[in-house]
C-alpha cells in the first residue's frame, strides 16, 4: 500500500471557507505539497500566501494531485465539483482518490464511490464535527465510510485534522454517522437556547448559570463553546443556520426513506427554519435563541 507523505504526496483542497480555510492551513504547515480552489478566489489569498497552490478549477487542480479533499455547501455543489464541467473526475488520475468532507447525502455518497471506481478512483466519505474551533485546533472528530484499505491508508493526514477519527464501514456510513451527530447538535442547540430563556425570564445571572451546569449533566460542546457567544451577542457562524438546515433536511428525507420518525428531529427541522425565515440563516446555530425570544417575547439583548 502506497504510504502519503509530504515529499510524495499532491494534495489538492476544494473549499476553502470557514472550516476549510483552517483545515488546509493544517496540511500546509505540515509540509505537504497543497493546490486549492475556491469558487470565490479571495477565500484562498491566506493559504496561497502560505505556499499553496492556485487553480482556476476542479478539473485543473485534480490533473496535478494524488488526493484531493473536498468541503463544499451542498449534495448538489458534490455534484458539480465531482461531475460537472470541469469536474475532478474528469482528470483525477488512476487511482487517485476524493475524500469528501462536506455533509451531504449518504445516497449521494454511494453513488459516488460507485462512480468512481468505475473509473478506478476511489472516493472517501469523511464529515466532520468540531466546528471552526476545532477545524482551527485540529481537534475534529471525522466520520468515515469508503474503502476500509483506502480509509486506513489515509489515516496520517486525517490526524494532521482531528483528533477522534472513526471508521464506520462501507461508502456512505460516514455520512449517516454525521446525520447522528447533526440531529443531536440541533435538538441540544434548542436546550441550550431554551434554557438561558428561561434563566434570563428568571432574572438569573447567565454567566453563573454556565458556570454552574457546564460541568453536570447538561453540560455539552454547545454549551462551553457557544453558550459564552451567546451571552456576548457573537452570532458569527462557526456553523452556519443555512447549513444545520441543509443537514437537517437530509436526515428527515433518510428518515422517511427507512421509515422512522424522529418527532425531535422534525422540530429541529421546523425552528431552524422559522430562524431561516426570520433572516438569520447567514449567522451561527447559536442565532436560533433570536427567533425564539421573539416567539417568547423576550427582548433579548446581551
């Protein structure tokens, strides 16, 4: 089995935004040879000022790589990264392989190992969680499906990018993996959110009321990560309310598919949205607790 390494190995990176950006940083520092692309090319300034290479597109940028990651918005943006014009299927060369990092669909995943090992590629599925904390400080946990040969083989660059790597099986198990971890951080997030409500309506102090439950049993990432954003007012994404959308609308269309029905899953559904609705879907997850002030006439502000 062919073993990576920095002076042997061409890494490409397709999408270099919040959690990208750091995520490619980390291959660069550890000496690997790193082309990117981006659909808006300004997102990439920073990693070509740190080495990295410039591509005008997929296609391009996959000619010149052994293995090419890939962190993208959208189950139809895989698709055109993959398959489209100028897709990196259409020049990866034999052998090579695609580690598909975005959330998308665990079908969609299949079809694409499918795909391209058709074309003897091989095609990885990896989510991830953590966050842009954890994208920053290499400490995310990847969730892999694929080839188990393949998997293992690229173990040494997964842990240049997180700490908890687990493989789950055959091409699209990754992707269920990170359904699970999608429907639990959403339905914590309305707790979290529900919660300092309440704590605010009981005239608490809500700094004291982390301190005080982040280390029983309602502790959670949430709550230590993004409970003190909250009380500053920081909505910025380090996840986007667009996007636990997106994910969330695949784990509730794989539901109806298996024939299960999560009730929880499908108010997470319905609140983000209504979050969505009210113009929040460029901020944070954290930004749900303004939609539900307002539901609960709260005038929340921190």
């Amino acid at each position: 089995m062919k073993q990576f390494s920095p002076d042997t190995t061409r890494i490409g990176w397709v999408g270099t935004g919040v959690m990208g950006g750091s995520m490619c940083q980390h291959l660069l520092k550890a000496g690997y040879s790193v082309s990117v692309y981006n659909r808006t090319k300004t997102k990439a300034d920073d990693l070509v000022g740190l080495g990295a290479k410039w591509h005008d597109s997929p296609a391009n940028l996959a000619r010149e790589c052994d293995v090419v990651f890939l962190i993208v918005g959208h189950p139809e943006d895989v698709q055109q990264v993959l398959l489209g014009e100028n897709g990196i299927f259409s020049t990866l060369p034999p052998s090579g392989i695609v580690v598909d990092m975005t959330t998308s669909s665990p079908q969609l995943a299949k079809f694409m190992a499918q795909k391209a090992a058709s074309q003897q590629l091989h095609l990885i599925d990896a989510p991830v969680s953590g966050g842009d904390i954890g994208a920053k400080n290499a400490t995310l946990s990847i969730m892999v499906g694929g080839e188990k040969a393949i998997a293992d083989q690229l173990r040494p660059i997964f842990e240049l990018l997180g700490q908890n790597i687990v493989y789950h099986g055959e091409a699209g198990r990754g992707q269920h993996a990170k359904m699970v971890n999608q429907i639990l951080v959403a339905t914590n997030m309305i707790g979290l959110c529900e919660g300092l409500l309440y704590a605010y309506r009981a005239g608490l102090d809500l700094e004291n009321v982390l301190q005080s439950i982040a280390s029983g049993a309602a502790g959670s990432w949430a709550l230590s990560n993004l409970g003190p954003r909250i009380l500053n007012g920081n909505f910025e994404p380090g996840f986007y309310i667009e996007h636990i959308i997106k994910d969330l609308g695949i784990a509730v269309e794989e539901c109806r598919r298996m024939g299960l029905v999560l009730p929880g899953l499908e108010l997470a559904d319905s609140l983000f949205r209504l979050a969505s609705a009210h113009g929040l879907a460029g901020n944070g997850t954290q930004a749900l607790i303004l939609a539900l002030a307002e539901i609960a006439k709260i005038n929340w502000k921190r």
